[in-house]
C-alpha cells in the first residue's frame, strides 16, 4: 500500500503541501483514506503525522474505511425537513435494515444524511452516488434502489 | 434535408433531477428534434420545462414527460414564457440569461450583453472601478452584507507580494441554491466579476471555492474558465491571472470566510479571529478578497450599466435585487429575483403561490439554518437587510423555508441545534460545548422529562453563544431555536413533564 499512497501523492505538487487536497485525491482513487497511511502520508508532504490525522478527522467526506458498493445520502436540510425527510430516512433504514452511518450486509449500501442537496424546489431529496433525486416519496424508494445492484 | 425542430431543455442539477436527463435520453436519437440545453430559469415547479420558438418568443410546456414529444412538436398546448406570472413579476438582471442560454457558450454570454462590465473596467482606473462599486451601494450577497467596494478598498490599498480574489461557492445554508444555478447555469458571469474584482485591486490569482455536493457546477466552472482562457480573458494588467477551483469536503463552516480560506491552505476549516480581516491579511497572509457567487456575479452589470442603476434599485439601505429561493411547503418553489423591498407575505403569495395543496402555514425561516423563524404575524416584515436587522433576523443569501402544520416545533428545534453541534469547527467553547448541551436539552424535552426550568436554560445557553462565538455559526445558532419557542410556546410546554 505504501507505494501505491506514494504514487498518488505524487501527483500533488501544491507547495506547500495541501493536505485536504492530498487526501481527497487518494479517496477518489482508493475510494477511502486509509488510516494505516497516515505516517506515510505524513511523510511523503513534509508534515506531521498530527496534521494529517487533524485534516483526515475534520471534514465529513474522507472516510476512513470503504463505503458499501453505492451510497445513499439523505438530505436533511430544513426544505427536505419541511418536506418529509424524516419518513423517508425511517422508511431506508427499515427496508435497509441499517441506522445512518452504517453499511448494510452484503456491502450493496451505505446511509448517510447531508445537511443541503442544493435542491430545495424538489424536495425531499437524496443522493445515491453522484446521482440526485428529487420530490422523493417513500413509495418509491424500492424501486428507486432496485436500478443500484 | 430536413430541419430538425430546436427543443430547449435545461442541464441545470435540479431540473435533471425533475426529470430533464430522462427527457434527454429518450430523445436524443431523434432525427426530428435539436435538443439545446440551457440554463434553467428557476421555476422548479415547472420543471422539467421544454421550450421551443415561436413568432411571439419561446413556447414552454411544463413537467414533460417522453410522451408528450408528438404535441410540442406539433406545438399544442404550450404556454408563451412571457405570460408565466412567476416569471414576468420578477426583475431580472443578475438571471436575466438563465433559461435563454448554453452556459458554456461564450459567445451568447456576449451577444446578450457579457463581457461589457469587464471592458469598461480596463478602460477605467482601479480607483474608478472601485468608486463605481461604492455608488452602486453593493452589500455582500454571502449573509453578512458587508459593504463590497469597502473589501476592495482595503485589499486595494494593502502592500503586498501578492493579492488574491476568492468566490465562496460553499453554498451551505440548507434552503439555497442560486450560487448553483449561477455556476451551472451562467458561469462567464462570476468569472467576468472576479475579474473585474482582479483588476480593481491588483490580484495575481483567483480561487473559486466550491463544495463537494455541486459536482456538476465544479466542473461547469472548470469548463468554462477553461474557454475563458483559450478566449484570452483570463488576464489583468498584462499578467496571466489563473483561477482555480478547489473543493470542499462536506463542512459547514467552511462556508465562514476564514474557515475557507484555511481550507483552500489544505487546514482543517477552523475560523480565524478576526481581524485582521481577509482584505488585510488572506490567504497564505496576503490580502484578499473574499466574496459569495451571487456578489460576483451582480458586479457586471454594475460596471456596463454603472453604480447609479444598481443604487437606484431596492430600498435605502439595500441597494439592488436579491435572490430569493423557494422551498419548503410553499406551491411554486423556485428561484425569484426582485429588488429589495417586497414583504415576506407578497413574496409567498405572489411567487409561492400560496401553501402547498393540503398544506397550512405554521411558520417560515428566512437565511438558512441560522435564520429566524417568523408566524403568520409577521409576514408584513419588509425584505432588506435593517427590516431584518431590526427584528434579530438576518436575510442571510436569501433561503426562504416554507413550514406547515405538520412540523413539530420541538423537533424543528432540536435539528437545529443538532446541526450546529455536527458542524461547529470546534475552536470556541460557547459554540463547541453550547450547542451540544442545547441538543441535550432538547432531547429531554422530545423525551418528555424537561422541565420548565429547561426552557430557561435554553433561553441562558442561547445568550452566551450569541454574545460570546467567534463566528456567526455560534452566534447565530440560537436564533432559529429561541424564535421557535417565542412563536410557539404552547408546543414547548406541552411537550415538559407535568
């Protein structure tokens, strides 16, 4: 792995090092950040192990452990409160089986929430990998999800 | 050979997810149609919107489906653009393109006026450029309304090695989306007023910060500074001026301008104290300009048209239009651009439409999560930035949520603070331990065992983080909590253990 973190990092030259930039390229390439990395990462852009460790647990998307083969992101902004997010998110977890922030068995989904999709005209809205969706009914999530294998 | 009839259909986020990239899809192999897609004109309700000419100006069809392909190009049942109310009360002038134009098409950026604004702002000094924006009487579109020409000024006047121009496109207030709909739908225009911004000051480079949720604006925005370039108007004053876009990783905060730009440094998004202010002392120390889209992009037309128009726009203190955007409950969300001035109801009546069907109104929050709630009592509040001042309310980048009689106000309440606690950065104590015992609180009371004494807690809590956070994410957090007990009282009583 360490070559592989190596490899990628390379390909971020910003001087000085940009840590949030470094670790965002080896989630989209590793599809997480490894926690195991952090030295080497740390290493390889001149910076402590701390900084790393600080940047990796600050923001929401670096993930530290692979996510299920497609994730699902409720948005939980004030137009999709007012709009019914919350039976919806109640309606995922239960057909899901899973609470929010986990992954359900067979690895097929992950469920997060968002605080704002930026489609409050079409609320309740949800993400399902890059793909939005709008004016969501719980009725249609089943089949909704049926195109995610 | 044949003609093939020109459909207009929007790419903008939302409208594909209303269904605009289904309508694509099933009709792009069709020999009969061009499809031409646009920007959207921000009637959401109506999407997916397809458009075609006519002699009196664009016919629109409204939530299309596959199946309706035989009747508009037959051209029955469409409806003139022009004769849409929610569209036709508005003021357009920073929208004026959106549903009109391919937004990465420079050329139509021009032929409908783009461009000008930069070309008047080579011919004129920065010291003209920057009195043409104090005349204009511009406040930051962001939420804190801060007087642009004044950032300017400073970042002007400021020594330095190096100066820099900054967009927040963190558009993170839940019940936004008009920095979107300009990064997807009109991107030439926040590029045209950075540039100007650039050339008034003196900068060397410009970043656009843009959130991890707006993939398709990212790269719309890439695109187009891309065409910029090879078009040679990526340049002040003989330099090559690059600007980048950089991407968030889901913070809130970040939104705050000295969190940004310590996100831009690759930092965790912790707020600097203030001052010195970024005008002063920026990114990487040196000065910079930090402004929303919606304040970029309102710069062209201030610089063709002069500062003059846009003062003679709005009330006293607001000068100009505002954004609005829709959503919630209201019938007809959607993106309105007025000037300042209307009332909070004549903009619910008028371009809502009124309660969603089988809706009754309960209360709106107007400027995101951080914004007050309002009761029907108040709907005659006027919308500019003192009416709000005046009531501790803030218009902030002009979300307007809409709630009905089936939200529950404790709950609402507890979101909020929920929120807060999620997305506070962590460096004061008020904002990092207050809105964790804030969430706290309130769950006893969904739980049923707060007491009285709990309701004057919250309201103890809510002080010390308004007086005492060092940005407006703890200062503001309160408001949306205390406004929902003021207002509804009754829901909070019931809910304590009797």
């Amino acid at each position: 792995m360490q070559e592989q973190v190596k490899e990628i990092l390379a390909q971020e030259k910003s001087k000085p090092p940009n840590i949030l930039k470094a670790l965002l390229l080896l989630q989209e390439q590793l599809g997480h950040v490894p926690v195991e990395a952090v030295p080497v990462i740390a290493h390889t852009l001149d910076v402590t192990t701390a900084q790393v460790a600080g940047v990796l647990s600050y923001y929401p998307d670096l993930r530290v452990s692979a996510p299920g083969r497609h994730l699902i992101r409720v948005c939980i902004g004030e137009s999709c409160f007012a709009n019914g997010c919350g039976r919806l998110l109640r309606t995922l977890q239960d057909s899901l089986r899973i609470d929010v922030g986990e992954t359900a068995a067979g690895g097929r989904f992950t469920l997060e929430t968002m605080s704002c999709a930026g489609n409050c005209a079409l609320s309740p809205s949800m993400i399902v990998d890059r793909d939005l969706h709008g004016r969501l009914l719980p009725s249609q999530l089943d089949a909704l999800l049926d195109h995610y294998r | 050979m044949s003609m093939a009839l020109r459909l207009y259909l929007s790419n903008d986020t939302s409208a594909r997810a209303a269904g605009a990239g289904l309508l694509a899809d099933a009709w792009s192999e069709r020999p009969e149609v061009q499809l031409i897609r646009t920007s959207s004109r921000g009637a959401f309700f109506l999407e997916p919107v397809v458009e075609r000419d006519s002699p009196d100006g664009r016919l629109a069809w409204f939530r299309v489906i596959p199946e309706d392909l035989p009747s508009i190009l037959s051209g029955r049942g469409g409806t003139p653009v022009r004769s849409i109310p929610f569209l036709m009360q508005q003021t357009r002038f920073t929208f004026a393109n959106f549903g009109e134009t391919e937004p990465l098409v420079l050329d139509e950026y021009q032929a409908r006026g783009g461009l000008q604004g930069l070309e008047t702002a080579l011919r004129i000094t920065p010291d003209a450029i920057i009195e043409e924006v104090r005349v204009s009487q511009l406040r930051g579109r962001g939420g804190a309304a801060f007087p642009v020409w004044n950032k300017w000024k400073v970042a002007q006047q400021a020594k330095a090695d190096e100066k820099y121009v900054v967009a927040n496109a963190d558009e993170g207030d839940a019940g936004t989306y008009c920095d979107r709909m300009i990064l997807e739908g009109d991107p030439f225009r926040l590029l045209e007023g950075m540039l100007i911004c650039a050339r008034a000051i003196g900068a060397d480079r410009g970043y656009v910060y843009c959130r991890q949720e707006y993939p398709a604006a990212a790269a719309t925005l890439r695109a187009a500074i891309h065409k910029a370039d090879e078009a040679e108007l990526l340049d002040v004053d003989g330099e090559f001026f690059p600007i980048e876009v950089v991407e968030g990783a889901g913070s809130y905060v970040c939104g705050e301008e000295t969190a940004l730009l310590e996100s831009i440094e690759g930092r965790p998004g912790v707020v600097r104290a203030k001052p010195p202010y970024p005008a002063q002392s920026g990114l990487f120390g040196r000065p910079t300009v930090v402004s929303n889209v919606l304040t970029f992009a309102t710069i062209p037309n201030i610089l063709s048209w002069g500062g003059a128009w846009h003062a003679a726009l709005g009330t006293e203190q607001s000068r100009g239009t505002m954004a609005l955007q829709l959503g919630g409950r209201v019938k007809q969300p959607g993106l309105v651009e007025v000037p300042f001035g209307l009332t909070l109801r004549q903009v619910l009546d008028q371009f809502g439409g009124g309660m969603a069907p089988g809706s009754r109104f309960k209360a709106v929050q107007v400027g995101g999560p951080l914004g007050s709630l309002f009761p029907a009592s108040q709907l005659d509040m006027t919308i500019c930035y003192d009416a709000f001042a005046q009531a501790g309310a803030v218009l902030g980048h002009g979300g307007i949520v809409v709630y009905d009689h089936q939200t529950e106000m404790v709950d609402l309440a507890r979101h909020f603070m929920a929120f807060t606690a999620q997305e506070s950065c962590g460096k004061c104590t008020p904002c990092r331990i207050g809105s964790v015992r804030g969430v706290e609180i309130l769950e006893r009371i969904q739980a049923g065992s707060g007491t009285a004494d709990d309701l004057l807690l919250l309201e103890d809590l809510g002080a010390t983080m308004k007086a005492a956070s060092l940005c407006a994410l703890g200062g503001r957090a309160p408001y949306p909590v205390l406004t929902a007990i003021e207002h509804f009282p009754a829901e909070f009583r019931n809910r304590l253990r009797q």
